[in-house]
C-alpha cells in the first residue's frame, strides 16, 4: 500500500508495502517517511495486516507513530535545537 499526505503546503510522502519476509523492503514491515528535513524509516515485525501509522505535520516538525503487535515505534525528524526537541519530548509525555 503506498499513500502520500499533503499538509501546510508540503508534501510527506509515506510508504508502507505487502508482506514478504521482515525487514525486505516490499514486506509491510516498513515503513518510509520524506519530508523537507529528510527520510526516516521503520522496520518492526508482526503481522502487517495490523499495523497502525499516524502521521502528524507540525511546523518544522514531522512526527511517525507506527504500532504493530504490542510494538511501538515514535520517530519524531525536523529543524530546531536541542531544547525545541527536549520540550517536544516533555510534551509527548503527557500523550
């Protein structure tokens, strides 16, 4: 399954495929994230049939939840320093 998103003007594109063997790019254990401040990737097992991916655009800020099995991976890529980022994970905390 592939699907781009649209938000604030720019373009997120992500990338989640069918199965095959974990970890293979194409297997739906992976899952590709480009943005303006670059690309991230996450490769989790389970069952690809039941995988969760939200995607959240802030400004300057793209954030990746990816849920498979009892599994959960947060990726959070963008431009600031060091303290936006700390403040952001305090945030986050709260969820």
């Amino acid at each position: 399954m592939r699907f781009i998103v649209l938000a604030a003007g720019m373009s997120i594109m992500a990338i989640t495929s069918g199965p095959a063997g974990a970890g293979e790019p194409g297997d739906g254990h992976t899952t590709v994230v480009q943005d303006e401040n670059g690309t991230s990737v996450i490769t989790q097992s389970g069952d690809p049939a039941q995988v969760e991916v939200k995607i959240e655009k802030e400004p300057g800020r793209t954030t990746v939840y990816r849920r498979s099995g009892g599994n959960t991976a947060i990726v959070t890529q963008g431009t600031g320093n060091a303290q936006d980022m700390l403040d952001w994970l305090r945030k986050q905390q709260g969820r």
